[in-house]
C-alpha cells in the first residue's frame, strides 16, 4: 500500500508540483499576514488598556479626594502614563488670563518665567478662547502661535485641549514632549 501511495504522489507531484509550490508559498504569506494583523490588534489592544486604566484612575481620584489639587496631580499623572509626552499642565481662567494651577513631568518642577497667559494669546490662549483643541508638531513651525511658558524649558510638540463647562472656557489642558513626532 505504501509503494501506491508514493506513487500517487509522485505522480502529483510532477503534474502539478508548480501549483503546490505556489499553495504552500500562499499558505505562509496569508500565516505571516494573520500573525502580523494579530500582533497590531494585540498593541491596539494594549494602549486601550492603558487609556482604561487612566481613565479609572481619575474617576477614583475624582470620586475620593476633596482637594482639586490632588484630582488635577491625579489627573496629570495619568494623562502622563497613557501618552508619550514629557509634560502636562493644567491652567484655569481667572479673568481674562489662564494662570498655571498644576504641572506634571520629569522637566517642569521648580519656578517658572511666566505662569500667566492671556485669553486668545499662544496656543494656551488661543484654545481656551475658540474651545477648540490645538495641536502644534513644533511650535518654532507656528509663527502665529507665541511660544508657550514650556518652551523655555525646550519642550517643541504642544496639544491644547480646552476646559469648558456649558460652553464657558474654565482652563486648558496642556500637554507637551521635546520631540516633534511624540504627540499626535
């Protein structure tokens, strides 16, 4: 039986060895395509995580602590872990200003030149005032924006997002990194 089973092979084999070359190169792309598609999905997977993590994290410091300073520190903290960026900062309205209320990240502690901005001014200003987030790659490539407080401290990516209660700008949220190509 095994000598009529290796001659039925043979047999395939030289009819259609081409083909079968072909199938099995086939079969191995469309294997290394799964695994790759497996593999995005599995990192895609992981950033969610990661983004859900934050998010409960600043639920539970929202719903336990009584000191806004605690729940932005929270909040920061968490932004920070989720994102590649290096910096974030909280500044709220006070009349016609934004003034600096928390900042989080490895390169901002200690005293600042300017803790204040006002409404529709740099990218701080300008996110607050339209409601609108912003988002500058490198903020040297925006001339109209001036340069916000963290660029001193050589911090070029910058994303902006407003802080609003029923349309009334209360602060922004900033967050920043030294690299152009962080933020996205």
């Amino acid at each position: 039986m095994g000598e009529v089973a290796d001659v039925v092979l043979g047999y395939i084999w030289q009819k259609n060895g081409y083909v079968l070359l072909v199938l099995a190169v086939g079969v191995a792309l469309f294997s290394l395509a799964i695994f790759a598609l497996i593999g995005r999905l599995e990192n895609e997977l992981v950033q969610r995580n990661r983004q859900l993590e934050a998010m409960l994290s600043v639920g539970c410091a929202a719903s336990s602590w009584l000191r806004l300073a605690d729940l932005l520190d929270a909040s920061l903290d968490a932004i920070l872990g989720v994102t590649l960026a290096g910096a974030a900062e909280v500044w709220l309205v006070e009349s016609d200003e934004l003034v600096l209320e928390r900042q989080r990240g490895p390169d901002v502690e200690g005293p600042r030149d300017r803790t204040r901005v006002r409404l529709g001014e740099g990218i701080l200003g300008v996110a607050a005032q339209s409601g609108r987030p912003l988002l500058a790659h490198d903020v040297a490539d925006e001339p109209h924006l001036e340069r916000p407080p963290l660029a001193e401290l050589g911090f070029r990516s910058f994303c902006a997002f407003p802080l609003t209660q029923r349309g009334q700008p209360l602060g922004v949220l900033l967050v920043a990194d030294k690299s152009s190509t962080a933020l996205s």
